[in-house]
C-alpha cells in the first residue's frame, strides 16, 4: 500500500489541503513497503456525510462481475505496442482508479485486479517501474482509518474519503510528486473500464505534434446552466490551446468528465499546488470535482501564463462507464 511523502517511493501513480498536510505523522510501513503520513485527529466520519461523498453508485457485485468480465473477453484490442513514445520519451501512465476505504468496496477491487489489470503491459503501481510496463494502476482510498493495510496495491491519501472537498487535487498532486518517472497521471473513476490500448495510442498519436508540453485530456466538456458550469457561449476550446475560447470572457473554461481524465506531469504536479486556484475554489464551494478540475487547470494557465493543450478522445473508445443518476449539487458540508 502507499502512502504520501515517504522517500521510499518508487513508482508513479494515476489522486490534502495544506492544512491536513501539516498535521501529518510519520510514515508507517506496509507490505508494499511505500507509506502515506496521516493526519492525526478523529478519522470517523458520521454515516449521513459518508454516504454524500460517494464517488458514484456501484451495481451489486454480481452484475459487476459478470459486466467487467463480459467486456473483458470482448476486448480483443489488448495494448500490443509497449514503446509508444512522446517526444521521444516512452508513456508511462500512473492510473489511480478512485475506490473507498475499507472492505466494502474490496470484491469490487478484486473484479478489477482479475479482468482489465491482468491485460499485458498493466502493472501494479506498487511494482515500482519495468520495462514490460506502460500502464501502473493503484487504487486510491481516503483516509477514514477503515482500511486493511494489508490490502496491496492501495494508496491512502491523508484526506477523508470525499469526492468533491479535494482528493482529485490531491491524488494528482501525490502522483505527480511521489513518481517522477510517470509521463501522465490519470484519474479513473471504479465504475469505469478502460480501453487502455486506445487510450495510449490516442495520447501517443494527438500530443506528439502538439506545441505545448502541458496536456490536460479526456472526454471534453462545456456543458452551461448552473454556477459551477462554463458560462454560456464560451463553446470547446479553439483547436488544441485550452485556453482560447469563441468568447473573449476570461471565465470561459471546459472540463473533462469525470469518469477518466489525464495531465501530463508537470501540469499535474504545478496546477495542484495548495494555493493555486484549483486548490481553493475547491475549499470555498465544493463543486463537482471534474468541473473544478477543468476550471483549475484553466486558472493556472491563466495566473501563470503558461501554456496548456488540450486532447479530446472519443469516450465510447476510452471507456465504458457506469449510468448513474446525475447528483445535485449541495456546497460543502457543513
């Protein structure tokens, strides 16, 4: 299992607020021998709040097992080509596919261990780097001190289990810091299968030729109506450069849904930083976390002036994703 900060850590991974960072313990060990500091404190979480901060809602197992394994032996399109390269540099995806602390959510892990991360060039994140890798994949859990350490191939984060209150911001954050070798760090929601050889030749073949090395990509959206939504009019952004728009207003921004989305490194590593926007935009109103993700990057290419490009990829070819209801938005708990 890993945990953040320790200088033990060896491999990269696709998921604190400044001030749980700050109350941090030392590094425990575990079988994985890569360890997170926890905040201290009282990690129970009342069941009311719990239930809020789902990330989505899971089927009964059995229909997971039986759908995750069905698109298993459908796909045949298994990632063939080890080697895809940007800029001459080889792709090595640090997947975090995002899972709940504790057992409940354990056979729903165990599914996921058994179809798509047996496919070839799919490694455990906790493996550290190989040469017959492209794709390291861990699970990322909140710290609700209801994990089994024991349980390989977790990473806990030093943040309660939440979905919009900051642990997108932190997982990208961690990744980006704690395995330096990954050229892209991804989120990926569990209810999700991933067609991961389309998902490495459509990085491969659209961010070779792009002229900025910070790429923010997925199933890009502009959606409009609510507050936390693009203002209306703003549209896609202009070709590759995710910060130009068909309107000259400086809120205009999209975002990638949220199921599965990427940044390159460095992106990941400098956009969530605690006190860039993305960081406290998300403290103030809790919005959905792959809209304030969007609305982050945007903000950061904006403060700093840097530049970001951005991929859309065809989402029926990246990946199957759960139906579920779509949840209203309620601001931060209180």
């Amino acid at each position: 299992m890993a945990c953040f900060g320790c200088p033990q850590l060896l491999a990269v991974v696709v998921v604190a607020s400044a001030a749980a960072l700050g109350h941090c313990l030392s590094c425990r060990s575990s079988r994985d021998g890569m360890t997170l500091p926890q905040p201290t404190g009282n990690p129970k979480i009342e069941r009311e709040q719990k239930s809020r901060s789902r990330m989505r809602s899971l089927p009964p197992i059995e229909r997971f097992r039986h759908d995750w394994g069905a698109m298993n032996t459908r796909q045949t399109d298994y990632i063939q080509e080890r080697d895809l390269k940007v800029g001459g540099v080889r792709i090595q995806l640090v997947v975090g596919v995002f899972s709940m602390a504790g057992s409940e959510e354990k056979p729903y892990r165990d599914v996921m261990r058994q179809t798509w991360m047996m496919q070839p060039s799919v490694c455990s994140l906790a493996s550290g780097q190989s040469g017959h890798c492209s794709v390291y994949v861990t699970f990322v859990v909140g710290n609700d001190g209801e994990q089994d350490e024991t349980e390989e191939g977790v990473t806990i984060l030093p943040i309660k289990e939440n979905m919009d209150e900051g642990k997108t911001r932190v997982w990208f954050g961690h990744a980006a810091s704690a395995w330096p070798w990954g050229t892209h760090v991804v989120k990926l929601d569990a209810d999700a299968f991933p067609y991961l050889s389309y998902v490495l030749g459509t990085i491969a073949r659209m961010t070779s030729g792009l002229p900025c090395k910070n790429v923010y990509g997925g199933d890009i959206m502009t959606w409009s109506g609510p507050v936390y939504l693009p203002p209306r009019g703003c549209g896609l952004p202009i070709g590759s450069d995710f910060t130009k728009y068909h309107l000259p207003d400086p809120n205009c921004f999209a975002y990638a849904q949220g199921a599965m989305y990427f940044m390159t490194r460095e992106l990941a590593l400098n956009a969530s930083k605690a006190g860039e926007y993305w960081d406290l935009d998300t403290k103030a109103h809790c919005y959905p976390e792959d809209v304030t993700t969007g609305r982050g990057v945007k903000h950061y290419a904006d403060d700093h002036g840097v530049c970001v490009s951005t991929v859309h990829w065809d989402p029926r070819q990246a990946r199957w994703h759960q139906r579920a209801p779509v949840r209203p938005w309620r601001g931060c708990p209180k």
